[in-house]
C-alpha cells in the first residue's frame, strides 16, 4: 500500500507516525498537496493523509477538489478529536483521503490506519 502526506502541517511528523505503525504494509511519502491528490487521482497512491489547524481547510483543500468531497473525510477539527466510529464508518464508505488537525494526530492516524489496514 502506498500513503501520501500532504497537507499544511506536520508532514515529516505525520509520515513518521505512519512508518511507525503500518512499517513493512505501507510505503510513506511526502508531497505537495496538489501532488498528492494527483497521485490518489491517477491510482499511484491508495491513501493520502494531511493535517492543519482546522483539519478540513489546509489538510484536505486540493484532495477535495481534485478528488471531490466523496473522496474525503475531515477526522478531527479544533475541539472535536477524531472518534472511532466516525473513522471506521469513513473508511467503509470508500473515502481514501483524510483531514484532521496536527494537534490530534497521535490519536487520528493510528485510528485511520487501524482501520485501512483490517
């Protein structure tokens, strides 16, 4: 499985998270957010992850517009952590970009990776 890290944020700190729960599953690699998405677009990457203060704005503006919002799930947003069953019922709608706010990643990546990996 290939992971993108985009976003405005954290990119090097989200991409360690990842490489540290998904190890040998995951190939992790860090991007502009127009690269990014365009490598979910084009099926170079299955999953892109991004984090920024509000957790939609930042984190998912270019996948929302090149992959459109039925493509995207915001997991977090400022005082509103990321929820397992929000995550698990995002990742089962098919949704393969995510959002969330830099300050919740601890929480957010391990959900969403718990889940695309099951």
């Amino acid at each position: 499985m290939k992971i993108v890290v985009g976003g405005a944020v954290e990119k090097q700190a989200v991409a360690d998270l990842i490489k540290k729960i998904a190890g040998e599953k995951a190939e992790v690699l860090i991007m502009s957010d127009v690269q990014a998405a365009m490598a979910i677009k084009s099926k170079a990457a299955d999953y892109y992850f991004g984090a920024c203060h509000t957790g939609g704005g930042g984190a998912l503006s270019m996948a929302i517009a090149l992959l459109t919002k039925a493509k995207c799930a915001t997991i977090s947003m400022p005082g509103r952590p990321p929820k397992e069953e929000d995550v698990a019922h995002e990742v089962a709608e098919g949704k393969v970009a995510f959002g969330f706010t830099a300050d919740h990643m601890n929480e957010a990546v391990p959900m969403i990776l718990k889940h695309i990996l099951a």
